[in-house]
C-alpha cells in the first residue's frame, strides 16, 4: 500500500466500525529518529521544523535547508516506507486536504483583534503553540541535549539574549540542583566576550537565540565552537546562524497574535529537558540537593526551612 492510500485511509469508515487511525508523516518522521543515519536525522528536523510545507518544495530544495545531498532526501522517504520522494509529498497533500474537511480544524486560533476576550484568546493561541512544539522536535535531540548535560567532565555556560537570559538563567537554576559546574553568563557585553578566553573542549554553551538574532550571541557562540565548546541551541523554527555549527538545535515555535514573540514554548522546552536529565540521574542528584537544602536551612534562606525535612517525600525544591 502506497504512502498515499495510508494517509487517507479512515475518512469512509462503515457504519458502527470505530475510526481509523491515520498515520501521518510526521507520525512516521518520529518513529524513524532512532534508526536513521545523521544526514538522514538532518532532513527529518527540517521536515519536522516546518511541517508540511517544508515537504512540499523540490527534493533539491530540501536538501540544501537540511544541509545534506539529494539522495539522502530520497533514501530518508523510502526508509520511511514510500516508493519515492513524490510519493511522500503525496501523502502530504492529502494530509492537509483531510485537515481542511475536518471538523477539528474548524476551531482556529482567533485573532486577538474583535474578541470578546482577548485574553482567553490568547491563551488558546499560545496553547497551540505548545501543541505544534510538542510533536515537532525528534526524541532524539532532547535525548542529546539531556546525554550532554549529564556529562559532569563538561563546564556548562548558559547564555541568552536580552529577553531569552531569564530563561537561560532558568535552566542554570534548575541544573544548579542537579549538578555542579553550571554558569550562567551575565554582565555587560564586555564581561561575557571575556569569558571567551577561559573556554575549550571542556566547556558546554546551552544558548538561547531567537529572532531578530543578536550580534554578540552569535558571535560568542562561533567563537566558543572554534576553541572546541559543545553547544546546544534552543532558536525558533526561523533557526539562528548559529544552528549551522551546534552540536543539537531545539526550535520553537514563538509567533503569536501578541506583538512579542511568546517564552512560553521555549520555557516548556527547558523544563523538559530538565525532567529528561533528572529522570537520567535518577538518584544520583538527590544528595546534591540534599546539601544544598541542608545550606539553606542552616542560614535560614526560605521561610520556615529550619522546621522543614531537608529533603520533603513531595514537592519541588528551588
């Protein structure tokens, strides 16, 4: 059965008989992250970054914004189990003809403007959002991100913008607890292009760059990848220059109907991350937090802390 008859299986379905399930490209791009080569793992981010409309251009043009030949485009949709590229692409219209006629889909992000509450519009189109960013990452890359983090030989430096530095401030919080060794680099410009001396392979750049993309970041992150740094991105689906030489890159979507870019997909990022790295140390970091809760208590830094258990059976320690 073609990719074609797949997709489109499950919108005639015979009275009484429960509903197909419709498996998607996108279900079939997540499925295959664990088997497939890096240049192949290269081209599913692209696909996935911009889903549909990325698999819908020429396999030509797909290869050069994946970074990879066109034969790798080709091996990648018979990997996922079409006849040829024209195939998946086929598959991909009727996917977004089936997403037209749904009734799913007749509930649209409102636009803030004439809404009786622009509030809870807001709220439902940046609850979309985090559903697009949720199914548009591989398994794979969290897992990287969270494989690096762990790696306690490596310094880690948390760097952002001039709005993403609280959430790259964020991160190193949470870290702070889960290990030692993290930084969050903070100061005038000159204090941060400093910093730049003191890295090399030891060291790992989690940073965040989102549009309009900023000078000084970029720069400092071309810079610390020349003295041999490790460097994760956390970027839009627009991609920042600097996705062209981390290690793993991160995208989310961020356009709202606000006139800011929204934080919120880009926190639910880090958080996630930081439940991956937790989940991996298992017991490992409790102790850590232990000391740190012990420190506290003793210098009566939280309300309450000298009466507390240093370490609650519930709750969350920050």
């Amino acid at each position: 059965m073609s990719g074609k008859t797949k997709a489109a299986s499950g919108t005639d379905s015979g009275a009484g008989a429960p509903p197909a399930v419709v498996e998607t490209v996108r279900d079939r791009l997540l499925a295959t992250e664990s088997g497939a080569s890096n240049a192949e793992l290269k081209v599913i981010r692209a696909l996935l970054a911009n889903y549909p409309a990325a698999g819908l251009t020429t396999v030509s043009k797909l290869a050069r914004e994946a970074g990879v030949s066109d034969p790798t485009v080709i091996r990648l949709a018979t990997r996922l189990g079409f006849e040829g590229f024209a195939d998946l692409q086929a598959t991909l219209v009727a996917e977004v003809e089936l997403h037209m006629r749904s009734p799913l889909t007749l509930r649209m992000a409102p636009a803030l403007s004439g809404q009786d509450n622009v509030f809870r519009a807001f709220f439902q189109e940046t609850q979309l959002r985090c559903e697009e960013m949720a199914t548009s990452i591989p398994t794979l890359d969290y897992e990287r991100s969270v494989a690096l983090l762990a790696d306690q030989r490596l310094r880690v430096l948390c760097l952002g913008g001039r709005f993403s530095r609280f959430i790259a401030g964020v991160l190193q919080r949470c870290l702070h607890h889960l290990r030692p060794g993290c930084e969050l680099m903070d100061g005038s410009d000159a204090d941060i292009s400093d910093r730049i001396a003191d890295v090399d392979r030891r060291h790992l750049l989690v940073v965040f760059d989102y549009r309009r993309y900023q000078t000084d970041t970029v720069r400092f992150a071309r810079q610390a990848k020349d003295r041999g740094a490790s460097i994760i991105l956390f970027t839009d689906i627009w991609r920042s220059p600097i996705a062209e030489f981390a290690d793993v890159v991160l995208t989310a979507p961020v356009k709202t109907a606000s006139p800011f870019d929204t934080l919120v997909t880009p926190l639910l990022q880090v958080e996630a991350v930081i439940a991956g790295l937790a989940n991996l140390k298992s017991e490992d970091w409790r102790p850590r937090v232990m000391r740190i809760e012990a420190v506290r208590s003793e210098n009566n830094i939280t309300l309450g802390a000298n009466k507390a258990h240093l370490w609650p059976k519930e709750g969350n320690s920050r």
